[in-house]
C-alpha cells in the first residue's frame, strides 16, 4: 500500500471514529445541557475551562514524539519509553497545581471539590496521550479513534446515569474522568502490537525532547489561556448564565474543529519525512492538497453550521438555549480558520520552526484579551464570539507569512474562492425555498456539492480515490 494510500485510509477511518464520537458527544451535550440548565452548565463548563488553562500534562510533547518516531531518530521503545516518564511527570505537577491554585484562589468548597475531582482526568488520560504518537506514527489512528468512541461512550453511560439517579454536578464530573481512563485502558490494549510498554528514562535524551517541545509547549500554554480566558471574563462580567449560553455554542464548534486533525494527523508524519528528506517539491505538493481538501469540506461545514444554528441549538439544549444562536452562527466563522490553524502550525512544526507558534500564541492573547475586554461589556456572549474569531485571523496570517517562506510563495487559495460563491448561492436558496429545516439542509448539500462538481473543485479521480478504486495521490498538483 502507498504511502498516500495509506493517508486516505487513515483518516477515513479517523472520520468514521469522529463521526461517531461527535454523535455521542451530542448526545452528552444534550444531556448535560438540559439536565444542568444553562447556570450549572455555566458551572460545569466553568470548571473545564479552568483545567485547560492550567493544562501542562503535555506541553507539545507527543507532537514531537510523532516527529522522532515519524524520523526513526531512534528505537521506537526507546522514544515511547521516555514520553511515558516525561509526560507522567507532567500529569502529577498538572493536578496538583489546579487543586494548589484553586485553594490559593479562595474558590469555595464544592468549586475546589469539582476542580480537584476532574483534575484526575490528566493522570487518567496519560496511556491514551502517549500512545496516540505511536498510532499516528505508524499511520494506524483507528486504534485512537476505538479508544476515543469507548471514552464517549462510558461518558455518556455513566452520565445517564448520574442524570436518572438525580446525582449532581460532581458526580458527572467523576463521569467525565471514568471516561478518559476507558480511552486510556483501550489504547494501551492496542499499542501492545507496535513497542514495548516498560517506562524508560534516559536524562540526555528526555533533556533533548523537552528542549524540543517548549516553545510549542510554551505556545500551547498560551492558546490555551486565550482559548478559555473569554469564558473566565465573561463570568465576571456578565455571571455564570452568559457562560453557559457562550459555552453551548462554544462546544458545537469544540466537537467541529478537531475534525481537521484527523487529516492533518496522517499528513504530519508524511510532511516530517519530506523535510527530513530535503523533498521540498513533495512537501510543498502535499500541504496543498491537504489544503484544498480542508477548505472543500471545512467551508461546507462552516456554511451548513450558519444557516442551521437555530435548530442544532433547538435540536441540542432546547428552547432556555435559543440567546445561543448568534454566539453560534459568528463562532462558525472562528471554525473555519481553526481549520487552518492546524494545517499551517503542523507545517511549521514538521520542518522544526515550532518556536513561531509561541510568538503567535502571544498575539493572539494580547488580541483576545483585548477585544474581549471591549466587547464583552459592549456585546456581552456575541462580544466575545466576535473577540475569538478576530484572535483566528491574527494568529493565522503571521504563521502563514512565515510558512510560505519555506513553500517559496503563499499556497493557493483557489478551492476557497470558488466554494465561497457556491456557499452563498446555497444560503440564497435555503432562504427563498422557506422548507422545513431538515430538508433545507439536504438541498444545501446537494447544491454545494453540484457546485463543487461543476467548478471542478472536486474530480472523478478524487471520487475513486476516496472509494479505494485507485490510489489516492496525495502529492498530485490540485
């Protein structure tokens, strides 16, 4: 099998898992949403963001990981050996700090409680973090994708649980941890078939790693700040049922944009190895594919999430959470430069220039504070939605200066602009047509995909390639 071949099908099969882990995290959504009300679920989304603030459990460690092992720097066992000391490590500081800060803040009992119980999570999430850079480095990411789906599982079990017995908010956040260790007890069932799973520790090299990793573990400290800073600033400013309003449209774009690096995760390893290989012609041939494919489906997404806000917010939280839509509908705009966010970081990270990351980090959190301390108290919820899609256009645009320097010029753009007037056709459409919801979606479908039929956007080759009929050429021109 191709290495391109190899691509497809690993992120097939990363889809088919995300698909069906994005169906159970709806169904989660649901049940927290409306079991919590939107002030609890402001409480417990509250208690999240808290834990991904002070979240260094991994510090860009695994992403180097998938580099090394991507490279053949070194035995295999050896590497993975070194990550589970290193990022052991890391999960013990990370929980004891978030219970340390949440007593040196002076949060209330219960608050302090719920922190200290989700902050289990990092200990129990360690195998399946680790274990995710050998997956991706051998290209077989279904095994992460079986873990993720049981982690889903078990979570929404357990949570209809917590729900029927009339348990509380502490209780599903035991919930949420018993998740994260059935992900873990999975991944490590399967990454038996590819290194040894004795702990290792060699100082020199675990040295050379963390060396390697801070400035994307630097850069991922600060995106996480200004990724959840909104939420911290608009409890103070507005109280815990604006976040739960904000929250809500937060996680449908939360569960959306980490489609992309089910892609992007099988392009990393094959992106090191043309750049190792000084293959700078295959390198540049393959984030352009990568590109257009992203912007096909990821422009799709974005033009279905605007129109259709108002029912997947019925359809999810019900009528307490209609104030959501328009949070919604601009936080759809943030997606989709996420979307390229990941393909452009990972870029840079494949060819060592990770340290960019941590300079863009830092203006995206001069921006995001920033904004959102204008328009939260201007525009409350959609203040701070306008405030995150404002810090994805600063963020992406220097990165992509920087990463077109190596490409020798700026990627094209062309699938984009062509599917943008196809995506305002459909909306025409959608709007003149005054159909039930459900069928206005099919005919958005169907016009976005005869428009990108028709502008050539997508090809029979790409058809066939997708069903397995012929290889993929992941390095062909677009």
């Amino acid at each position: 099998m191709t290495s391109a071949r190899h691509v497809a099908r690993n992120s097939l099969v990363q889809f088919a898992g995300r698909g069906v882990t994005m169906a159970v995290s709806l169904a989660i959504l649901t049940l927290l949403s409306r079991y919590l009300g939107p002030y609890e679920f402001g409480q417990y989304q509250l208690v999240i963001a808290f834990l991904l603030l002070v979240n260094i459990s991994d510090l860009g460690i695994t992403t180097i990981a998938i580099r090394h092992l991507s490279t053949a720097q070194r035995p295999e066992d050896e590497i993975m050996g070194n990550i589970l000391v290193i990022r052991a490590a890391l999960a013990l500081v990370t929980t004891l700090l978030a219970v340390a800060i949440a007593f040196a803040i002076g949060y209330s009992v219960e608050a302090t409680k719920a922190i200290a119980l989700a902050s289990l999570s990092f200990p129990l999430m360690l195998l399946s973090g680790s274990y995710n850079a050998i997956f991706a480095a051998k290209l077989r990411m279904e095994f992460a994708a079986i873990g993720n789906v049981a982690q889903a599982l078990t979570t929404l079990v357990l949570m209809a649980a917590v729900a029927i017995t009339g348990g509380g908010l502490v209780r599903m956040l035991i919930a949420y941890d018993i998740g994260f260790l059935a992900n873990s007890l999975v991944c490590l069932a399967f990454a038996r078939r590819f290194v040894s799973l004795r702990p290792r520790f060699d100082r020199g090299y675990s040295r050379r790693v963390i060396l390697e990793a801070l400035p994307l573990g630097t850069a991922v400290i600060v995106i996480a700040v200004y990724s959840r800073i909104d939420t911290l600033l608009l409890k103070a400013f507005d109280g815990s049922e604006a976040v739960g309003y904000y929250t809500f449209a937060y996680r449908a774009v939360d569960l959306a944009a980490p489609l992309s690096l089910m892609f992007i995760g099988s392009v990393f390893p094959l992106l090191a190895n043309h750049h190792a290989a000084e293959q700078r012609d295959d390198f540049r041939r393959l984030y352009q594919r990568t590109q257009d494919f992203l912007s096909l489906v990821g422009i799709s997404m974005l033009t279905l999430m605007i129109l259709f806000a108002r029912p997947l917010v019925d359809l999810v939280g019900g009528d307490p959470y209609a104030p959501a839509v328009m949070s919604l509908r601009i936080l759809s705009m943030a997606f989709g430069l996420i979307w390229l966010s990941n393909l452009v970081d990972h870029s840079l990270i494949a060819i060592g220039r990770q340290e960019v990351l941590f300079r863009n980090a830092c203006l995206g959190l001069a921006v995001n504070v920033g904004a959102n301390l204008v328009l939260i108290p201007l525009y409350g919820r959609d203040g701070a939605a306008v405030a995150t899609v404002l810090t994805e256009v600063a963020v992406v645009i220097p990165a992509l200066y920087v990463l077109s320097r190596y490409l020798g010029g700026l990627p094209s753009f062309w699938v984009a602009w062509r599917l943008l007037p196809v995506a305002l056709v459909a909306g025409g459409v959608v709007y003149m047509l005054r159909l039930p919801w459900f069928e206005e979606a099919a005919v958005t479908c169907a016009v976005l995909a005869t428009g990108a039929a028709l502008l050539r956007i997508v090809s029979l080759r790409d058809i066939r390639a997708v069903l397995r009929r012929e290889p993929f050429d992941a390095t062909a021109q677009a």
